[in-house]
C-alpha cells in the first residue's frame, strides 16, 4: 500500500507512537503521518484511501465503530487497491472469507468484501 501511495504522489512518514495515537492525513501536502504500533496492524492500508480521495479531517480512527461515510468510502476504496493488488500477482483467491484472512481485512470488511468478490465473478 505504501508503494501504491508513493506512486500516486502521496509521501508518508512512520512513526512508533502509542498503540491508539491515530494515522494523521495533511491532503493539502499528500502526506500522511503513519502510526506503526497502532493496535491493530491489520487497519493500518485502510488509511491510504482517505488521502487518495481528498478527505478534509486531518485524524482518522479506522477502528472506529461509528463509522461516518467518509470512513465508509476510504474503507472500500482501499479494499478495492488490495483486492487489485492481490489480482495483480496472480494470487487467484476464489473465496472472501481466505482472503481476509490472508491480507488482513477487518471483519467490519466482510459484507463490502463479499460484494467485491460477487462483483467480480458477474464481470467474468
């Protein structure tokens, strides 16, 4: 996902901070600030997809149970970078459930996830 970012002209800089210190996103500058002992790793992508659209805030809890739409569109659209990625490299992942499990989909993903899956296989 950082080298997806780094091409799309964003930068990025990782930092240990505590495990709930929040990613920050500055999009006037592409630049995101990383927190890489978030507690969950696995939420970390899942930040990318604010920058890449354009989101206003500048903090964003990607756990967050509430979630508004705008962390609902980030959400899929970095679902959709991940899926396209493990389409890329021929990692030919036919069921949802393996592929959350191999690159590390929240739960909260599962509904978007089987859509994907189900999107695709109508477009073949």
């Amino acid at each position: 996902m950082l080298n997806y970012a780094f091409k799309h002209g964003l930068s990025y800089i990782l930092v240990r901070g505590e495990p709930y210190d929040p990613a920050l996103s500055f999009k006037h500058k592409h630049k995101m600030i990383i927190n890489t002992s978030w507690h969950n790793s696995n939420e970390l992508p899942f930040i990318i997809g604010h920058l890449m659209l354009g989101d206003s805030g500048i903090a964003y809890w990607p756990s967050f149970s509430g979630q508004n739409s705008e962390e609902e569109e980030a959400d899929l659209f970095s679902l959709k970078i991940i899926y396209d990625y493990s389409c890329k490299n021929g990692d030919y992942i036919q069921e949802p459930g393996t592929f959350m499990q191999n690159y590390g989909i929240p739960e909260r993903m599962a509904t978007a996830t089987k859509q994907l899956f189900k999107d695709n296989d109508d477009l073949m």
